[in-house]
C-alpha cells in the first residue's frame, strides 16, 4: 500500500517542468539559438574575418578587460563591505544596507550620467582630480568606475548571507589554539566563502561583460580606445551591418560561456573540497 503524502501547493512534477522548459526556451534558448543559427548562416570563415576587425578586438579585448579588472576590485571591496554590514552594528547601518541595492533598482543611464557629472572635468570631483593628471571620466578608467558601481550589489548580497551564518565559536576556537587573525581569516574564514564569493564574482563579471547604459555616457566611446563590445554592436546595427553585429554578438556569447564555465568548475572543486574537509 502507497504512503500517503502530504499534498504540495505546487503542480505535479510533469506540469512544473513543462512550464519550467517553455519559460527557459522562450526566454533564454531560443534567443540563443537563433543567433547561432544566423552564425551558421553567415559561415565560420566570415565570422572569423568580422571578428578579425581591428576595431572588434579593441573593443572585446576592452569589455572583457574591464569586466575581469572591475569583478575582482568587486570580489574585495565587495568581501569588506559584506563583513561591516554582517558583524557591525553602527550608526545609519540600514541607511547603507539599503544603498547597496540602488544599482539593482536605478536605471543604468541615470547612474551613467550622474557618474558623469561628477567624475567629468569640471564635474564636483573630476575638477579636483584634474590638476592631478587624474582623468576618470571619457577615459577607460570610467569604465571601470561604471562597471564597479553596478557589479558591487552582487558580490554583497551573495556573501553577506555567508557570513552572517558563521559561527563566531570557530573563530574563537582558531584564536585560544594561537592563531593570528590574518590566518584565521586566510585558513578557517576564507575557505567558507570561496563559493560564495565565486558565485558574487561570476554575477558581477556577467553583468559587467554586456553592461551598456552606464559605460556609454562616461565612456567617450572613442574607437579603440574608449569602444565596448555592447556599443560597437549598436553601431553595427545602426549601420544595417547585422552580420557584424551577430559576429561580435557570437564572441561575446562564446567568450562569457567560457569564463563562466572556468568559475562554476573551480566552484565546484572549491565545494568538494570543503566537503572533504
């Protein structure tokens, strides 16, 4: 005789599925698909002699650049700002928690043109870093300024949870057997948030890969120089250049899989290997 169950709130396991793979096709595999399908179309030779553009590697080689440098920059400022927020109690704590999900919620081109405001040359802080021969803004040091600002929540809000499920029992176990701070946190911390923090790093690095309203205002887009990938494919559109378009578009796709792929093994060995311990 069949154990009774307790009734689920949620369809069976062959509807849930059903509506789970329509909603994926719809929303993420057939948009891919048919890029790919259109790649296909145009040919792996003229792909590769788009792509071969000076201009169209000085723009990839800047978006995936700049993503990589700002995600790390992210990985620890984002680890700090995570562990006050976890461990602190302090005077407008909430104020800040709240303030880390703004880029979630502002538009991209509000943050790119208030970055711009205020990073130009005679904006309220790029007029005291002129004289310096600081230049941020219509530069690529802009560009990594905007990815930082929108990449940060992710890297936050995929580590602070870690933290704050820490027991501080074994910190304190790892200080009355000697050990220092710095190796406390390097051998006993730190190895707690490895995945967490590759999950905030691989976020921050996929938003700031195809990140396009807040680099284009401060940016300057100068080609080969201040040109992202996210741009270049908007101008190849403008100019009805689709298979260009679908070129740098095919890149991307290909060049993020790879790097999001590289992250999510070294996740899964970071796993097992807490696992082992």
């Amino acid at each position: 005789m069949r154990a009774l169950r307790a009734p689920s709130p949620l369809p069976g396991f062959g509807l849930a599925m059903g509506i789970t793979l329509t909603a994926l096709s719809l929303v993420v595999l057939l948009p891919i698909g048919a890029l790919l399908l259109r790649g296909a179309q145009i040919g792996p030779a003229d792909v590769a002699a788009l792509l071969g553009r000076e201009r169209v590697q000085a723009a990839l080689a800047l978006s995936f650049r700049a993503a990589l440098g700002a995600a790390a920059i992210n990985l620890v400022f984002g680890l700090a700002l995570a562990w006050v927020l976890a461990r602190y109690r302090f005077p407008g704590r909430r104020l800040v928690d709240a303030a880390v999900d703004l880029p979630f919620a502002l538009p991209t081109a509000v943050a790119g043109i208030a970055l711009t405001a205020l990073y130009a040359p005679n904006g309220a802080i790029g007029r005291l870093l002129e004289p310096l021969g600081i230049r941020v803004a219509y530069s690529e040091a802009g560009i990594w300024l905007a990815l930082l600002f929108v990449g940060l929540p992710f890297v936050v809000r995929s580590v602070q949870p870690v933290i704050e499920e820490i027991d501080r029992e074994v910190e304190e176990a790892s200080a009355t057997l000697g050990a220092s701070r710095a190796r406390t946190f390097g051998r006993v911390i730190l190895p707690m948030l490895a995945p967490a923090l590759l999950t905030g790093f691989a976020l921050a690095l996929a938003r700031a890969v195809g990140e396009y309203g807040s680099v284009i205002f401060i940016a300057g887009n100068l080609p080969m120089q201040t040109e992202i990938a996210p741009l270049l494919i908007v101008i190849r559109l403008e100019e009805f250049d689709y298979d260009g378009a679908v070129a740098i578009a095919l890149a991307m796709l290909g060049l993020s899989f790879a790097l999001l792929f590289a992250i999510n093994l070294v996740q899964i060995w970071s796993r097992r290997r807490m696992g082992a311990v």
